[in-house]
C-alpha cells in the first residue's frame, strides 16, 4: 500500500520570520502518522524551515534547484546546498516554471537526475492546458513529458519519484478537474511508469493531484486507486491545510 504524500508548494510566498510562524500554527493541524507531509518553501526560507519543523512530522522541501552542483550560474541554486540546508525534497518543472523561465521537459530531466544523485526526492510536475484538453491530446502530452523527465532514470530511482499531475487550466483558478478526470490521467502516468520500466515500479510511484485542491475535494479525489495525495498551492498557507492532511477523518 503506498503512502499517501501531501505537499504545500508555497510559491512567492512568506518571510523567513512569517515561515516560522506559520509552520508554528500549521504543526499541530498536520500532524499524522498515515501520510508524509512536505512544506516546500522559498529557498530563502528553507533553513528557517527545516528549524521550525524539528520534533515534528513535515519534512521540507524546495521549489526549484539548478542541475550543477556550483559554477556561474547567477541566482540559481544547486542540488548541494539544499542537501546542507536540510531540504529533503524539491519540485521540478511545475507549469509556472515552464511558462515563466523557460524550464523544458529536457532541463526537467537533468533536475531530476542531478536530485537522485544527491538523494533528494523530486516531484515531477506534469500538465495539460485548457486548449491541449480541449483537443483531446491530454495524455499524448503527458506521456512525452513522463517518458522525457524519466530517461536514464534507474527503476530504484522511479520507485522513489513523486509525481504531481497538475491540470494548467486548474491552477490558482478554483477549477478543479473532476474526480474522474484526475484519476483517468493518474492512472494513465501509471501505465506510462508502467511501460518504462514494470509493473512493481507504477505501483510503487507515488502520483499526486494538484490543483486548486481543497478540503472539500480533498476525501473523494484522494480515495481514488491512482491518486496517492496532492500537491497545494494557497490553501497550504492556510489552516485549511490540516484538513487536507487529515481528508480521512
């Protein structure tokens, strides 16, 4: 049985100091031992962070990093000093990284191989646009972006991935994709996983819904075969967050 994985991706968002005081009120709505929570923060606010998370269940993790461990490369940040910071975790090729700075599927697949090198765990965003949808090429396009992100990846590696499905036209918007509409995606990342390696590596992977996730939706889009937790945007910065985590109570 795989272990659900709920992760806040708190974009622009947050001062070191307004970190630590929100980790402090988030703690006890989170805590729980039947899934892996993951705050990823601001590279500013990471060590802040992970100080503020000690004695309790969330790990932290990063929004981005680069794919050289040092060199000129202005403003980036290597896979290295997220280690030495305490990130556990980092989110590779999220849509507003693609859109805004060029991120490519063949830059995602050197993320996410320098991060298995230096033992991080990536979550590996994929996603449709609402006109991709429309013409009916949603999983033509998210297979290419699964089969690219994955090359030269080891089965162990894969096993350890987490994958965010995140709809473009549902994020930060308040759609939602249907429940059915995730889990036909969803599984069809899995039958990808699946053909790329076998069978025992789709079915330990771990996929996540994200977009516009919130407490309401949360319980029916979590009880689904294929959907092993989520990735949240706004509604991580909020107490809501708790619920989330808690979908099953």
């Amino acid at each position: 049985m795989r272990k659900k994985i709920i992760a806040g991706n708190w974009k622009m968002n947050k001062t070191p100091s307004e970190t630590v005081a929100l980790i402090n009120e988030l703690k006890p709505l989170v805590a729980s031992d039947e899934v892996d929570v993951v705050f990823c923060v601001p590279a500013i606010s990471i060590t802040t962070a992970v100080e503020a998370a000690k004695g309790s269940n969330i790990s932290i993790g990063a929004e981005n990093m680069y794919f050289e461990e040092s060199g000129a490369y202005t403003g980036e940040i290597a896979p290295n000093m997220l280690t030495d910071a305490g990130a556990k975790y980092v989110i590779i090729g999220h849509s507003e990284r693609r859109e805004y700075f060029a991120e490519t599927d063949e830059t995602v697949n050197k993320k996410v191989l320098k991060a298995f090198e230096h033992g991080i765990t990536p979550i590996i965003c994929c996603g449709e646009s609402l006109t991709q949808r429309e013409q009916g090429i949603t999983i033509d396009w998210i297979r290419q972006q699964i089969k690219i992100a994955f090359l030269k990846v080891t089965a162990e590696q894969a096993r350890a991935a987490v994958i965010a499905y995140e709809p473009i036209w549902a994020i930060g918007t308040g759609k939602v994709a249907t429940t059915e509409q995730a889990e036909e995606v969803c599984k069809a990342i899995r039958e990808c996983i699946g053909e790329i390696y076998d069978e025992a590596t789709a079915e330990a992977i771990r996929i996540q819904y994200g977009g516009s996730v919130s407490a309401a939706s949360a319980p029916e889009l979590f009880a689904q075969p294929d959907i092993d937790g989520g990735l949240v945007g706004g509604a991580s910065l909020k107490p809501d967050f708790g619920k989330i985590v808690n979908y099953n109570k």
